[in-house]
C-alpha cells in the first residue's frame, strides 16, 4: 500500500479535474433544471475517471492507474477546459457529450484490465470528505457551527485536521462519528482563564517557553479519556484526527529561550490580558520573525509522522496552538510513553521544539488533500472543505497585518488544495481564548450562518455520482 506522499505530481494530474468538476457543479446548480442533471453527472463521471492516480482495489491492493488513462485525462482536459471557462451553462457543452461518452467507456475498459469494477467505480462515484480547521485562537469558536450544519445535512467527515484552535475543535468533532456538541458546551460552561493558562516559572523540555502556560490536560483532560482511564491518543478517536505542528530548529530561534518566556509579562497577568492590541503588536513581530525563517521551520503532522499515531490527543493540540512567545505547552509530567515518542519525533525530525502550526500551515488544506490522496484511508476521491477563521477582516483591523502576513506565508498557497474555502465575517476576537458561554454559543451560531450559503454547493459535490451504463 503506498503511502508515500508525491503532492507535487499528484496536484498537477488531478486538482486540475477537481477543478473542472466544482465548474461542472456550480453551472448546474445555476441553473437547476432536471434536464440538465443528468448531462453534469456524465461530465463528473468522466472527469472523475480522468483524475485517477492509484486506486485502491478489492483485495487491499493499490493499482497504478495513471499511465494507462494519460492520454484519455489529458484529451479530456484540453476539450473541457476553454469550454467550461467560457460558458455560463452546460447545455453548451451538451454537444460534446455523446464523444465525451464514447472515450469514457473506452477508458474505464482499459482501466477494467488492471482493476475490479467494484473497487472502480467505488471510486469514481462516492467522495469522501475531509475537513480542513484553520488557526486563528479565539476566532475559532465558530468552527462548531460549521460542524452541526454538516450533520445536519447528513455528512460525516472521513477525515479531520486542524491547526491551533482549528485543532482542538477538530479534537471536540472527532471524538464521535455523530456529532454532539454537549461536551463542547459543557467545557465552556466551566472553564475560567486561570484553570486553561497560567503565569508561573516553569522548565521547558519540548515547548518554546513563554509567558502563559497552556494546561489542556487539566482543563480538559476528563472529557478526552479512553473508557480504560488513560488519556485518548489520535489513534483513539472516532473519526481520524491529524494535527499541524511547527518544528522549529535551532537556525529558526534569533533570541534565548530567556527571551521568549518573558516576552508578555507586562501585558498579562493572571486574570487574562492587560493589554491585548501592544501584546499583539509584540506576538505579530514575533510570529514575523519565524514566518521569515520558513526553511528554519518543519511541518510536522501529529498523527501521521512516523510514530505519532498515539501521541496523546490533547498534547498535540498543546502543541500545534503554542505560540512563541506567548503560549508555552509541554510534557513535563511523569509520562515515559509520551516522552519516548516526543523523543524519537525531535530526532527524526531535527527539532529542537514544538509549536504554532500556522507558521507552516495555518488552514491545512494541503495536508487533508495529500492525505487522503495519499491512499492512508482508502479511497483517494476526496472534497476538502477548509475554514478559514483567521482570514484578513475589516471588521477587525488591528488583525489585518498579522492575518495578511499568515495567508501571504502559507494560506494562499494551502488553499488551492481546498474545493470550498469557508471564511467567516463574524468572529470572537483571536484573543478572547476562553470565552463565557454566552460568547461561545454566538460563535457558534455566526459558524451555522457562515457555513449555510455553501451548503448547496458542498452537498452537490458530495451527492454520489450515478455510474455511467453500457
């Protein structure tokens, strides 16, 4: 089973059927008319076929299918292309469809020579889907209302992953397949600022020490529990979580660590923040100062770098949600298991510290797609819906430098992996980390109304295609 990742190669063979595809969808739903049906699900068949890369056979086997449908894809690519751009409905591309589907048929019977049907058109016909939570801290309150939109309309993610706050909300979704936002809600009915962060001396061991102290184990730890009574690992949720972390080098550190852990001590005390706009103005310099040593900076994905699957689930969003200079997270307690594992990742890796994820990816669209391209889960045909709490906002200028220097860094480039890129016009302040209940739950609900206008585009993406007969 290949698992090795070749996102270059495999984003220059299909994102660009993925693209034609979400064209394809977006027309019809301009213009829904039965008719017209079932000339898009024809068009999305094909270029479902055409995007193939390896698939995943019967018997557990992947089967190269890239080569044998080159010069069908890249037919297909040079027909649909300049005609989907210029048309504003599919009935211009109607004319085409009888050859489309002659050299379809053609194609899929010289896939069926390396390959079951059953495995095939499993493939072609049925996305899975992978949701993409961007950093952003308080920001990403909204996040679980995007959630319960999707399951209301019925849709389950295959896969999750996060970035900083988009990965403990992530944490909160994948503990259980169905959602349930009662813990959620629990957590925020009983959190205070001084149970999650802490100001005290403390030794660093994996963590860029800072001023706040994150202790998501206290705060949370009773509700990420394994049934047998030891924490849940990544490996222990319901529906496959993966975190991004930044591991930073020692050619990525410009201070001592003495400068980092004290950087904020004028500006927080232990109710909270004294002066949140000069605190932000020194974590923006700061985050500037490492978004410009990208190569001194290594993404790390907990859950899929080797050995991570059992990396305790809290400490990962520790981890990828520690900003330098501001949140300091660590293992500092007895725990040899963790340690071992942290151990052997800071070797492998050539890090010397864990921290904010948004510095190599601050919506992880990229890692869901190549992910799941990837063949980790099975089926390759993915949609990725990325959440984008932290993109630059009017609302919020005193952000804008910051969040325009995060999407310069890494999210206009991660984005062209996503199939629908969700922003939000209404936030909780990046600051406002532990919110009050009331606070939350208007967060919630500015989630639910974000999220409704791509409801239709989303659930026409992933509605099963209908096989093509004959």
């Amino acid at each position: 089973m290949t698992r090795t990742l070749d996102t270059p190669r495999w984003a220059a063979r299909r994102r660009p059927f993925d693209r034609l595809e979400a064209r394809v969808v977006r027309l019809q739903l301009q213009r829904p008319d039965a008719d017209v049906l079932p000339v898009a699900d024809a068009l999305r068949y094909a270029l479902s076929l055409a995007r193939c890369t390896d698939v995943r056979a019967s018997d557990g086997t992947d089967i190269a299918l890239a080569d044998p449908l080159a010069p069908f894809a890249s037919w297909l690519r040079d027909l649909l292309e300049s005609r989907l751009e210029r048309t504003d409905n599919l009935w211009s591309v109607a004319r085409e469809l009888p050859e489309i589907t002659r050299r379809t048929r053609e194609a899929r019977t010289v896939a069926l020579t390396r390959i079951d049907r059953d495995a095939l058109e499993a493939e072609l016909t049925v996305r899975t889907l992978a949701i993409a939570s961007g950093g952003g801290g308080g920001a990403g309150y909204v996040y679980p209302g995007v959630y319960e939109q999707l399951e209301r309309s019925g849709f389950i993610p295959d896969l999750m992953v996060g970035t900083s706050i988009g990965a403990l909300m992530s944490m909160f979704r994948a503990r259980r397949r169905r959602w349930d936002a009662a813990p959620l809600v629990a957590a925020a009915r009983e959190l205070s600022w001084g149970r999650v962060f802490r100001v005290l001396e403390s030794s660093s061991r994996y963590g860029l020490p800072a001023t706040l102290r994150l202790y998501l184990q206290a705060a949370l730890g009773k509700i990420f529990r394994h049934e047998s009574g030891r924490p849940s690992t990544l490996a222990d949720l319901e529906i496959p979580l993966l975190i991004v972390s930044a591991g930073i080098t020692l050619d990525a550190l410009k201070h001592d660590l003495d400068w980092y852990e004290h950087l904020l001590d004028d500006e927080v005390d232990r109710s909270g923040w004294r002066s949140s706009f000069r605190g932000a103005v020194k974590a923006l310099a700061v985050l500037r100062e490492f978004l410009s040593r990208r190569d001194a900076l290594v993404e790390v994905v907990l859950g899929r770098a080797e050995g991570t699957q059992e990396f305790d689930a809290l400490d990962a969003a520790g981890f990828s949600a520690a900003i330098p200079g501001v949140i300091h997270y660590d293992v500092l307690r007895d725990d040899p298991r963790m340690k071992r594992i942290l151990d052997s990742l800071y070797t492998s890796a050539g890090i010397t510290r864990l921290g904010e994820g948004g510095m190599v990816s601050n919506v992880p669209a990229r890692v869901a797609w190549e992910t799941m391209v990837s063949g980790k889960y099975g089926r390759r045909n993915t949609f990725v819906l990325a959440l984008d709490c932290f993109a630059p906002n009017p609302r919020s200028l005193a952000w804008v430098p910051l969040q325009q220097a995060v999407r310069s860094a890494n999210v206009e480039t991660d984005r062209t992996f996503a199939d629908a890129y969700v922003t939000f016009p209404h936030t909780l302040s990046p600051v406002n980390l532990v919110p009050s209940i009331r606070d939350a739950l208007t967060a919630i609900r500015w989630g639910r109304e974000a999220m409704a206008p791509h409801l239709p585009f989303v659930s026409a993406m992933m509605r099963p295609i209908p096989v093509l007969h004959g």
